[in-house]
C-alpha cells in the first residue's frame, strides 16, 4: 500500500478528533508530519506519539516547555509560535487537514497553499477572510482546495463531472440551530450553555455558537461564493431542521443533485482523505425510514440577521468579509465569557461593518491587517457600547 503523508492543523478539535479517528481505521496508510494544538498540550502530545508524528506544534508560546517536557524521548520535533505553524504547514505533505478555528488558521494555511499542496479546508473562517486573496494564491500555486464543511463537501460531490455553467441554483441548507424555534424575547436571554448545545452536530464551540446565531450559514454562503463560482444571486440558503441533505445543486434542466447521509463530520473528512477514490467509515448507515420526514423551510432574517449580514458583506466584497468575520469572533468569544447577550452578536457585527470599510486587502498581509483592526475596533466598540 502506499504510504501517504498528512499534517492535521487544529488536531486537538473536534474536526481534529474526526480526522484522527479516521487514520486509525487506515492505520499504515498515512505518515503524519505535523500535528498542532494551540495549548491543549498534552492532548497534542497523545496524539503525536500515538501517530508518530514527526513535529507537534503548539500555538501558544508559552506552552513550549511544557510541550518538549511531554515529548521528552520521543525524538518527535516540538515547536511554538505563530511562525512555527507556518513553518510547519510549508513542510511538503500529500495533504494537510485546516482545522483550525478563526482567522487564526488563515496564515498556516496559506503556507500549505504556497507549497501547492491539497487542502482540505474545515477552517472556514480562513477562506471567508482571505476570499479572493486565498483563490488566486490556489490557482497560482496549483494549490487544490477539497471543502471538509459538510454543506460545501456536498455540494462539491454534486458538481463532479458537470459544468458550473449549468448550474441553476446551489443550496445550502441549515439545521436553523438550537434556537429555531424561539422567539426575539427568547433569544436575547439565551445561554451560552444554551447555545453550544446543538441539536443535530457535536462541534466545537464557536462554530456551535455561530450555528445557533446562524452566521454559520452567513459564513458558509461566503464560503460557496468563492469555492464555486457561480455568482451570489444563484446562492440560497434553505432550512432543514433534520440536517439529512447536506446541500444541493440544481441544474438548468431541472435536475437536483443532493447529497445525504448521517449528521457525522467523518462522512465529508473521510470523502476527503481519500479523494478522487472512497475509503470505508463505521458511520451509522442513513436510515431514512427511521427518519421518515425531512422538512423544510425559508430562514427568518428577522429573528436570525446574521446570514442577512454576511450576504450584503459578500456583496460589498473587498475586505467587508474579513472584517465581518473578526468581529463575530470578538462578538461571540465575549457572548461565551458571559460579556454580551446573545442577539448583541449580530448586532455587534453590524455595528462594526457600519464603521470599518478599509480597502480591499490585496495580500495576506493585508488581509491580517484588516483583521486585527477590525478586532480592535471591536472590542473597543464593545467597551464604549
Ligand atoms: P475546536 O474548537 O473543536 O478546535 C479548534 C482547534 O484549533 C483546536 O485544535 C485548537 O487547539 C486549535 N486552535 C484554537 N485556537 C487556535 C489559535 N489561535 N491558533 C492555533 N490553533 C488554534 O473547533 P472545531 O474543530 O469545531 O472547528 C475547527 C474549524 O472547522 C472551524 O473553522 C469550524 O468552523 C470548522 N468546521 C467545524 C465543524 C465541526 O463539526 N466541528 C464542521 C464544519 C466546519 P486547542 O485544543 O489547544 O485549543
Ligand atoms: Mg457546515
């Protein structure tokens, strides 16, 4: 069998947990390089023995000593620092898995695009920011882009071998979040506990929070609009509280294609890990007679105005994506730290993209320019609010 090599960037997450449990059921077919964390130290270290990883880079500085201590022996290479994960993600591998969360995943990944590798990119946040900036860095470097987000992972296996010219209309569809069904008054007093708890997915924090606020979805649009090209206006949103059909394409013949299967992000990594081909997964079997309804329904921008935010941003293009995407960040890490009340996210957003239009970032550095301004503008916006 040949060996294929792979570096896990944001190992110690929950797309980290998928991807991981993943080799084990390949065991021998990969050799993993580098395997991060940004201070989970001895989750890291587990993991990079288990694996036999040739470098653990952990993001957090301080964490150095620690790390090298839970290493001791190993001969595995210990690392710290933002430039040690860029350093990290230049190392050549058959692909490297972006899982990291935020914007904070958006350098190591460039650098994995720079060495014209494959990427499968979890890590939206990174592309949403980047947007334009990311694309031509992946067509000047031959770079390929595999989508692991279970919408944009559908929708790229429901466009093989057609025409993007054909296309009439993508659809992402939404789970609509734990809050679906509550009211504005509801909302505003909503939990953090509340928020993170998921009806459908078992996801890391942030990501839970922007499922519940629906900028997930808002970002996820973002995401399709530069992934496949077909234009804004034939993107649409459509919520399914069953989280079954995990997007679709329709065609200008009338045909839709979608794709299905069980709420479990191994089925889109493991679509990834072995693209062009298909490698086996113990995920439950869809049983769509247990199921027996899927529902559907338009999302309500009144209740939820984040996806109404990130589709004018991705009008506005240029740097309003990046900036929008920093401020939910500030907006959400302050909603988990008990700051600000749920429906002050979005509106936080908003307030943010009201005052901060820089030019569009032509380079990566411009693109991390505008998010550390933008953060900074958040957060003092937050204080003064
Ligand atoms: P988690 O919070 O579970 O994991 C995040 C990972 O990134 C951890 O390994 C964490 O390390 C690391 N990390 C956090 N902050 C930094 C930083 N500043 N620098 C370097 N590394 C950092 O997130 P998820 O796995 O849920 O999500 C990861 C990405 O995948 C997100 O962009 C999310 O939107 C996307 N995604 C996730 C899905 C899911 O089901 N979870 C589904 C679709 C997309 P440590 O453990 O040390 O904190
Ligand atoms: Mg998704």
């Amino acid at each position: 069998m040949n060996q294929r090599s792979i570096s896990i960037f944001g190992a110690t997450g929950s797309i980290g947990a998928s991807t991981t449990d993943l080799l084990r059921s390949e065991k021998g077919k990969w050799r993993v390089v580098a395997l991060t964390a940004q201070s989970s130290i001895s989750e890291l270290a587990q993991l990079a023995r288990e694996f036999e990883a040739e470098i653990a880079v952990v993001g957090d500085e301080r964490c150095l000593g620690e790390l090298r201590d839970a290493l001791a022996g190993t001969g595995i290479e210990a690392a710290a620092g933002k430039a040690a994960l860029i350093e990290a993600a230049a190392r050549p591998v058959d692909l490297t898995v972006a899982g990291i969360v935020g914007c904070a995943g958006l350098a190591p990944t460039m650098a994995a695009i720079e060495q014209g590798g494959t990427v499968a990119l979890a890590n939206k946040e990174a592309l949403v920011s980047a947007g334009e900036v990311m694309t031509a860095a992946v067509a000047r470097h031959r770079a390929t882009l595999l989508p692991v987000d279970s919408e944009h992972n559908a929708i790229f296996q429901c466009l093989a071998g057609n025409d993007l010219a054909d296309v009439r209309w993508i659809t992402l569809t939404a789970s609509g979040g734990p809050f679906r069904e509550w009211s504005e008054e509801r909302l505003a007093a909503a939990t953090p506990v509340e928020a993170v708890r998921h009806p459908n997915w078992d996801m890391g924090a942030k990501i839970s929070v922007d499922s519940a606020t629906m900028m997930n979805k808002g970002l996820e649009l973002i995401e399709a609009f530069h992934l496949f090209p077909v234009g804004l206006d034939r993107l649409r949103i459509l919520v399914h509280p069953q989280s079954v059909i995990h997007s679709m394409v329709e065609y200008r013949d009338g045909s839709t294609l979608a794709q299905l299967g069980p709420s479990d992000m191994r089925v889109p990594i493991a679509s990834a890990l072995a693209w062009p081909a298909r490698m086996n997964t113990t995920c439950d079997p869809l049983d769509l007679a247990a199921i027996g309804t899927l529902s559907f329904a338009a999302p309500d921008e009144v209740r939820f105005p984040a996806t109404r935010l990130a589709r004018e941003a991705a009008e506005a293009g240029g740097a309003a994506p990046a900036v929008l995407n920093a401020a939910n960040e500030v907006a959400v890490a302050a909603f988990l730290a008990g700051q600000i009340g749920f429906t002050r996210i979005a509106a936080h957003v908003a307030n943010v993209l009201e005052t901060y239009a820089p030019s569009a970032p032509a380079s990566l550095d411009d693109v991390l320019a505008v998010d550390s301004e933008a953060r900074s503008r958040a957060r003092l916006l937050m204080e003064t609010a």
